[in-house]
C-alpha cells in the first residue's frame, strides 16, 4: 500500500497566529475558493434533482408550464407494473453483465502484459487507449459500418473464412445486444487498463524477486502477489465499471435505436422516450427515480465494501 | 518535471491561448458557434427550414432547395435533414419548446395535428395565404381537409403517399395477370389476390409476393390498415382515449395474412425493408406491397415493372392507408411579417416544383400540378393518383401519427403474424394489452 506523510504546519509558530484562528481562516477562504462550484452544482445538479423528485408526483408534461395536475403515487405505480420499464430495467441490467466481466478482465490481463514489457511500453498504452477518447458518435458510426449485411467488413471476413450466412448484427433481436456489448468493450476497455496499469506500477518489484527466490512460477507469482495486491483497483475498477454501464444510452441509441422490436432499450432511453418524444415529464421523472434508487444501492455496496477494506488495510 | 529549463512558461502559453481564443471569439461573432451560445440567432435574411427526407426523397428535395436558392440569391437557405421517424419529431417539438424552432419543417399530417394540439403551431391565417395562392381549392380536399384541427388551418399539404402495388410485368404476364393494353387485371377479392400471388409464385420459383417484415412496424401496418379500412374498421376513437378495435375485422384481415404468407408460403416470413426490395427488384416475387416512394429505386434497376392503386379486396368503399407531408410553421413569438411572407414564398416555391417531387412517387397534394396534362402522363406515378381522394390517415391520438408508438405497437403485432410467430388472436390481444396502456394515461398535450 502507498505510504502518506502528514504535512506539518510549520509557519504556525512562526507568523505568530494561533491554531483557532488560522483553522477559520482556513475554514472562510476554503468555502470562498469552493463556492462557484457549489453554486453550479447546487443550480443545476441538486437543484434540478428535488425538482424531478417533485415532478414524479404530479402529471407534467414537457409543453405545459408548471407542474401539472397532482397525481400521488400514480406514476411510480405505473412504472413499477409497466412491462416496458421493467424489460428496459433488463435490458440495463443484461448489458451490464455482458460488458463487465470482460472489461475488468481483459483490462487485467491486457495491463500485466503491457507491465511486463521492457521496450515498447508506451506503444501499446497508446493502442490500448485510444479508443477511449473516440466520442460515442463516432463509435457508434464505426461499429455501424463494420456490422453492415453483407458489404460491411466483419461479414466480409466472415465470408472469407468460409461463414455465408451470417446474423444481421444489430437488426436480429438475439445478437443486438452481444454486437452493441462487443462495440462498447473495444471502446471503453482503455479505461480500466489504464487503471490497473497504475495499480500494477505501485507493486514493490522486490516482492516478485523475493518469490523467484522462493521458487514460484509466473503464473504462481500473479496469483498470489499481482492480484492480491490489486483488490483495491479491482474493486474500484468494478464499481465504475458496473455504474457507467447501468447509465448506458448513447451506443444503444446511435447503434439499433432501442430496436429491433426494442428489444435493446435501456432505461435511459426509456426515460428519454416517454419524457421527450411523448411530453411526459411527470412519469419519467418518477422512472427515473426509480433508476437513480437502484444505481444509489450499487453504489452503497461499493461504500461498504471500500469502507470494510479501509478498515481491513 | 520542472519547467524552468524551457524558454517559454506555462503561464505565457495560457495567456496567448487565451488571447488568442478571445480574439477568436469577437472576431466569429457572426458565427454559428458564436450566435449559438450568445444566442443572438442566425443572419437575418436565413431561412431555416429542417426535413425528414432521406433516400431517394431526399435527393428530389435536396434538388428542389437548389432551384430556390438560385431563384433567390439574396436569400439564404438553412436546410437540415433529420433521422426520419420519432427522432424528428422530438428535435422539432423541443426546438420549439426551447425557442429556437426552424422557420418551416416538415411535418406528416397525421403528426401536425399532435403537435398543434400542444400548442407548438402557429396557426395559419387563410387571408394571409391568399395572394401565395395557398387556398382550399388548389389543394387535394381529402388533404386539405386533414391539415385543420377544430377548423384552424395549421399545415400547407405538398403530397399525399399511399400503400400501392408494385408488379413486375413480365411475371404477370407469364402468369396471365395483365389485360391486353398491359394493365394488371382487377383483383377485387382475397381469392382473386391470393389466386394471382399462386400463379406469380409458379412463374417466380420463390414468392408471388413481397412486404418488408423484420424491423419495418410502419410497412406491416400500412399493409393491415389499408385491408382494415376497407372492411369500415377503424382503431382509436376519442383523441385515443378509447381503443375501438373491431376484433372479427381485424382477425379476418389478419387471417389472410398469415395465409398468404405463412400457410401457403407465397411471401416470405422473415424479410427486412432491403431485402424485399432487392427480392422485388431480382424478380424473386412478382408482387411488392410498400408505399410509392421506391418507384425510382426500381427504375435505377430498370426491374420491368409498373404500379398502381392497391386493391380493393372486400366490396366495400375503397380507403387506403395514407398519410401526407405537408409544411408547418413552428411557434416562433418573434416571428414578423416579413419572414412570414419569406416562408409563404419558399412554400409555394417548393409547391411549383411539384414536378420534381412526384418523380419521387409521391401524389402531389398541389392540384394545379395534379390535374395537369405534365403529371397524367408521368407513369407509373399518376397510375394511383385518384387514390389520394380516399387516403385514410391514422386515427388520431397523442401516440398515433407516423413513425409513432401506435404504428409501432400494431406494426410488430401484426409482423409477428406474418412472421408466423403469433396467432391472429394472439396478436389482437396483444395490441389491445399495450394500446391500452397508453389510451388509458391522462395525455399530455
């Protein structure tokens, strides 16, 4: 584990003032440094929260002013026995489970193999990476073009080796959600590579040297040593990973538009879909609320977990 | 990683790209970006107009701007196309409801009477259309009729488009389908459809008939409703507050469907838009149901082929399912008069190329082009001309129109019985399952 040092105040004692007074001093320009941040996050994150939660309460619509007529605990009652939040519901929740295992897995394995290189390191993080800062456009409009029927490049390949008839990508219900998956792992894999290579960095090399001395063999050496060590970028890697891809829309809209038969719809775009295409804020706010609960319990297993692994260190 | 060997700070690079981006900034003022974030608006003597025309629409169109723009130089014309469907609507309504709608879009008929419900139209005063020579009579009525809602005009209609016919005429002649002038025979029974769907098939080896199933809602529906309307049925009722489904109809429509397709294997079960046109197109069937627009598509693959009005298979009054584009006017508050005549001028402008627009296939909702001797002989287009006059739009609601949640709903019901997985009166109590979700919520406009 890296190792803090605690910063001792040495111009205390010598400008003369006392501990109360320099802490409040301290204490005002802190708040005045933080203030135009807390002022945009107070208008436009928190704000803007408590008014959707206010909003899930009554019938509003996106071209009335106001808030609507009151409609109690109807839309949440709506979208908790509407079976298109809770297939969009499943939806967010397959996707995440198709991309975050191989996210956290290959970023794993693709950042050993970049630590272990002598030469070269910076080429391969440079590969490895930059997918990530391609925008979700431009992403969506690639992986578009490569799952084209027939004239596409994967179909051509695929017809080089042999396979003539493969499925329409991302027009076939059953493969719609496995290309969108793929796509998103090539895209966003740099991330969590990126982490665990810092992670792998931060490991004393004398620890691998020790246990060359003892006899253990590569493989033995990253079982026991590199990801034992690595459980807190695991664990951060993890949660990131699950909560961005609970929060997916962009590659599913650019990609299949919630389709075929919106059978990839996430949440998001449901929320989108009911609230901007058919005017009712009112009922997607309280959707999204509904949503906001389930990402805010993911997050608090992270607390939790991180909290006992603090304790435990 | 100090930087006191380097000649130049850090400090001094920010200063000069904040110069630099200052300076930037004053001098583009009259730019896009400028004008967006100061939200000053666009130069005054722009027009901007936004479409839903892809393909080959989209090619006439882009066409008919150009003459525009050369017949006025002083004017800038501002077109956008967006992603036909649902993703157009939304950008317009919200660009409306933020203030910053175009000057003129496009709009389905079957849609702007949604939008103007939610108040996101500027009505239109008839007196002040007068002198563009925008009034009733010069407009197809069933047209003319669908663009007010509660008697105020809203929409200036520029066509009609209805489900037709294609067939290819050298299988309908091996088949013994054509008189002798080379005109499909009358086929005004589902048995004489599904006698003549056998024959083409013998001819064709593979289909006697084609529409596009996998991911086309809107093809599925159009095919279902135009055989629903003629039985006199109808869907939605009340603003679509109420689901009037008429079950035998609809299960009687939905029966000859799966028989066609599924039961006596003469069209395919499992197609997508692409693909039946490139079916179509090889000869691989001798009959396509679609809308008109891909009458150009055809001609490019010089298919021998020819269209005309879809039959009228029950006896009754004949409909067709249809719906019309027509130009509305977003609600601007700081809209004057004079780009209000600038509007009116380009409308009408766009109107006297009709021309070029019904090369697209489309009926021209523009009478004077319409009953011209010019459109009587543009065949196969004027064929089906006389089909406007019963064009049945979709029934309205706040979720029906064009590319809407209702299409959507109905077109994979009755999709899935062409695929052959659902029964008619599964999938009648399908539609009626999720219609009813939404028919039983407050609407919002």
């Amino acid at each position: 584990m890296s190792i803090q040092t605690i910063p001792v105040y040495a111009d205390e004692r010598a400008t003369g003032t006392t501990g109360a007074t320099k802490r409040r001093d301290e204490s005002r320009s802190g708040w005045g440094l933080t203030a135009p941040f807390l002022i945009f996050y107070v208008l436009f994150l928190v704000g803007p929260t408590v008014y959707g939660i206010v909003m899930s309460f009554f019938n509003s619509s996106l071209e009335h002013s106001g808030l609507g007529g009151f409609a109690g605990p109807d839309n949440y009652t709506q979208a908790l026995t509407s079976s298109d939040f809770w297939q969009s519901m499943w939806h967010t929740v397959l996707f995440t489970l198709m991309t975050t295992p191989p996210l956290v897995a290959i970023a794993l394995l693709l950042a050993i193999f970049t630590d272990r290189l002598a030469r070269g390191r910076w080429f391969f993080r440079l590969i490895f990476f930059a997918p990530y800062v391609v925008p979700s456009a431009a992403m969506a409009l690639i992986w578009t073009w490569l799952y084209t029927p027939q004239i596409g490049l994967w179909d051509s390949w695929l017809s080089a080796v042999g396979i003539s008839n493969p499925p329409n990508w991302l027009a076939d219900p059953s493969w719609a959600m496995a290309s969108v998956a793929l796509a998103t792992v090539w895209w966003t894999l740099g991330f969590n590579f990126v982490l665990y290579l810092a992670g792998l960095q931060e490991i004393p090399r004398n620890l691998y040297e020790a246990a060359a001395v003892d006899g253990a063999s590569r493989w033995h050496q990253m079982r026991r040593i590199t990801i034992p060590l690595l459980n807190r970028t695991t664990a951060l890697v993890l949660v990131l990973q699950i909560i961005a891809s609970l929060k997916i829309f962009d590659q599913i809209f650019l990609m299949t538009s919630g389709g075929p038969n919106y059978s990839t719809r996430p949440l998001l775009e449901y929320v989108y879909d009911i609230g901007f295409t058919d005017f009712r804020t009112g009922y997607a706010a309280a959707a999204s609320m509904l949503y906001f609960l389930l990402i805010l319990a993911v997050s608090l297993v992270w607390f939790f977990v991180s909290r006992h692994q603090q304790k435990g260190a | 990683m100090s930087t006191e060997g380097h000649a130049v700070s850090r400090r001094t690079v920010l200063r000069g790209a904040g110069l630099l981006g200052l300076g930037g900034l004053l001098s583009g003022c009259g730019s896009a970006f400028a004008s967006g974030v100061a939200g000053i608006g666009p130069p005054k003597n722009t027009l901007s107009y936004w479409n839903l025309f892809g393909g080959g629409d989209g090619a006439h169109m882009v066409a008919m701007q150009q003459v525009y723009q050369k017949q006025h130089p002083n004017e800038v014309l501002d077109a956008v196309t967006l992603a036909w469907g649902n993703p157009y609507y939304t950008k317009l309504s919200l660009a409306t409801l933020g203030s910053r709608p175009p000057d003129v879009g496009i709009s389905h008929l079957s849609r702007a009477s949604i939008l103007a419900d939610a108040g996101l139209l500027e009505p239109l005063n008839e007196t002040e259309l007068a002198p563009y020579g925008l009034i009733g009579r010069n407009f197809t009525p069933a047209a003319w009729q669908k663009a007010h809602m509660n008697g105020t005009l809203y929409a200036v209609p520029l066509d009609t488009h209805p489900f037709v016919l294609y067939y290819n005429t050298d299988i309908c002649k091996k088949a013994g389908l054509l008189n002798a002038d080379g005109s499909l025979k009358s086929l005004d029974s589902p048995e004489a459809l599904t006698a003549a769907l056998v024959a083409a098939k013998k001819v064709t080896g593979a289909y006697g008939a084609v529409a596009s199933i996998n991911n086309d809602a809107a093809t599925q529906w159009r095919f279902f409703s135009t055989l629903y309307y003629q039985l006199g049925g109808s869907v939605l009722a009340d603003n679509g507050q109420k689901i009037v489904l008429d079950d035998a109809k609809a299960e009687k429509v939905l029966s000859l469907i799966r028989d066609l397709a599924v039961k006596q294997g003469l069209m395919p079960t499992s197609v997508d838009y692409p693909g039946a046109i490139t079916t179509f197109a090889t000869g691989k069937a001798g009959f396509f149901f679609e809308g008109e627009w891909e009458v150009a598509t055809f001609q490019t693959t010089k298919t021998p082929f020819n269209m005309t009005a879809f039959p009228n298979l029950y006896g009754g009054r004949y409909a067709v399912q249809a719906d019309s584009h027509s130009f509305v006017l977003p609600k601007d508050p700081a809209r004057t008069d004079a780009r209000r005549a600038l509007i009116f001028g380009f409308i009408r402008s766009m109107l006297n190329q009709s021309s070029t627009w019904a090369q697209g296939g489309h009926i021209p909702a523009w009478l004077p082009y319409q009953d011209s001797a010019a459109y009587g002989k543009l065949k196969p287009e004027s064929n089906y001309k006389w089909a406007a006059d019963y064009a049945r739009y979709d029934d309205p609601g706040w979720y029906s129109g064009s590319g809407s949640d209702f299409e959507n709903i109905m077109g994979f019901a009755i999709g899935a019985v062409s695929a052959g997985q659902m029964s008619p009166a599964a999938a009648i109590s399908d539609m009626r399952s999720k219609l009813a979700q939404y028919a039983n919520t407050t609407p919002p406009v």
